[in-house]
C-alpha cells in the first residue's frame, strides 16, 4: 500500500513537472523576425485606370495575376521582394480601399503559434494564396488586416526574381506603410509590446495636445511602420523612397498629364515629403533618405 501510495505521488510529482514545462516552453515563445514589408493590396475600381497611375505615371511594371477570394489580384514590381497589389471592384471608391498590408517572416507557423499565444486572434488560418505563398491574416486594434506572408521558392513572386524591374519606375524601395488607426493605446501594445516593433517618435500634429502620429521600426530591418488618428481610414499607404525629391517631381511633372501633382513639403522628421492620391482616393507618398540641409 504505502509502495503504491508513493508511485502515484512521484508520477503526481512528474506530471506537475511537465505541465510546468509545457508553461515555460509556452511563456518562452519568442517572435519569429519579420523581414519587412512585402506588399499592399488595394481595391480599384477601374485596372485601366490603375495601369495608368501606377504603371505609366509612376512607372511600375506588371509582372503576375493570380486569383483570390475577391477577384484577380494584379501585382506590380516594386522590387524582387515587394509588391503593389490591386482588386477591381467598381465600387471600391465608397470602401476602405486596402485590402492588406502584408509583412514578410520565413517561420510562418511560428508566428501563428506566437500570435495565437499572445491572445491575437487569427482571422484566418495558414493557407496557400493564389500565387502560391503561405499567408495568415490577423487584425490590428483598429481593423487594419495584417497578412503575414512567407514566399514559397515556386510562387509566383519569387518566380519573377530579376523579372518586371522598369528603369521608369519612380522608387526602388517602400520605405515604409502608414496604417489608419483609431486606437492608439491598443496600437501601442500590438506593435511595440507584441510585436516588439520599436518607437522611433511619436507626434502631435499642429501642437495639438492629442498624438497623432507615431512612427515604428521592425527591428530586423532598416523598414518602419507608422500609425496615425484620422478620420479617414483611406489614409494607409505606401511611402517610397526617393534619392532627389526634386528629381522625382520633375520626372512625375513630365509624365503626369491628368493625374495631380501636390507641392512637397517639410515633415515633422525633417525630410521632404511629397503626397498624392490617385483617381480611386489610394494615397501613396515619397520620401528622401536625408535630412533636409
């Protein structure tokens, strides 16, 4: 008796060692590296309309198509591992135009598995896009889709290596994305204390007492987020960097015929800026590398 007595409490004991593991193991999930922006993907209503701004005016060129569960998506190059992405849908102009913004990582079950731990819920599960990548999608505080993507050697991204590269195009690089947000202190723990993204500075437009902008870098890249309060949830973008701002607004003037120039201007980070919008309301913006001096 007193033998079988102690068997159960020693299998007790291994058993609490293990739970106590399984909880260790589980606090322990650590953040898989997020590579940097990968794409955004917009509703449009018209493609020709798209073909137009961004591929004749801006110069991007259009490499793929693939279908998804919204229509034919039309991808441009904006380098080999970022893309421009865009849904016609005739009546895109009275939604919210972004569809996602999708972040990069090459441990994809991983970041579910950290996500999911962290009590974020995952909207959809792991699955292969049109294209032929893996991609989950979660939500940020303030609705904005978050698509994690790890490109598969045989999609068709990763296919177009060295492919739909145009000299004409205006930018090399998304420097980084500007994401509607109207929860700022929830923002703040998805994507500092989750994510772990780090705070580079934080704003309030026009001295006024309530932040407005805050300005994020994923730390395994030299690429940002930055997140602001507006009353227009069109307000997400793409910002590309340019070497000459100067030069870019005399190569867009050349180019431009209908679509609408905007005059640059000096922003809070001190470097020029220069912001447009296109037919459908997408705003894109650019930015140089340096200080102004």
């Amino acid at each position: 008796m007193v033998k079988r007595i102690r068997f159960f409490a020693l299998r007790g004991m291994v058993l609490m060692v293990m739970l106590l593991h399984l909880q260790l193991d589980a606090q322990n999930i650590t953040r898989p590296p997020v590579w940097g922006i990968a794409k955004m993907t917009y509703l449009v209503s018209d493609l020709q309309l798209t073909q137009s701004y961004f591929g004749d005016f801006l110069g991007f060129e259009q490499a793929f198509s693939y279908p998804s569960g919204q229509g034919k998506v039309v991808s441009y190059k904006v380098n080999d591992r970022q893309f421009l992405e865009f849904i016609e849908d005739e009546n895109a102009r009275n939604k919210n135009r972004l569809v996602s913004v999708s972040f990069e990582t090459d441990e994809l079950q991983k970041m579910k598995e950290f996500l999911h731990d962290k009590g974020i819920e995952i909207t959809t599960d792991i699955h292969v896009d049109g294209a032929g990548n893996q991609v989950f999608i979660v939500h940020d505080p303030s609705g904005v889709p978050i698509e994690y993507i790890q490109f598969d050697n045989q999609s068709l991204h990763s296919r177009s290596k060295g492919k739909y590269l145009s000299e004409k195009r205006i930018s090399k690089r998304i420097h980084h994305v500007g994401l509607y947000t109207e929860q700022v202190k929830k923002n703040d723990r998805f994507y500092k204390e989750i994510l772990g993204f780090k705070e580079m500075w934080r704003m309030d437009e026009n001295d006024e007492a309530t932040t407005n902008f805050i300005y994020l870098h994923m730390p395994e890249c030299v690429e940002n987020i930055e997140y602001y309060v507006a009353t227009d949830q069109n307000v997400s973008h793409p910002c590309f960097l340019v070497d000459d701002m100067q030069e870019t607004i005399y190569t867009l003037k050349e180019r431009k015929g209908e679509h609408k120039l905007a005059n640059p201007m000096i922003g809070k980070g001190r470097r020029w800026l220069l912001n447009l919008r296109n037919t459908d309301g997408i705003k894109v913006e650019f930015t140089e590398a340096y200080t102004v001096r």
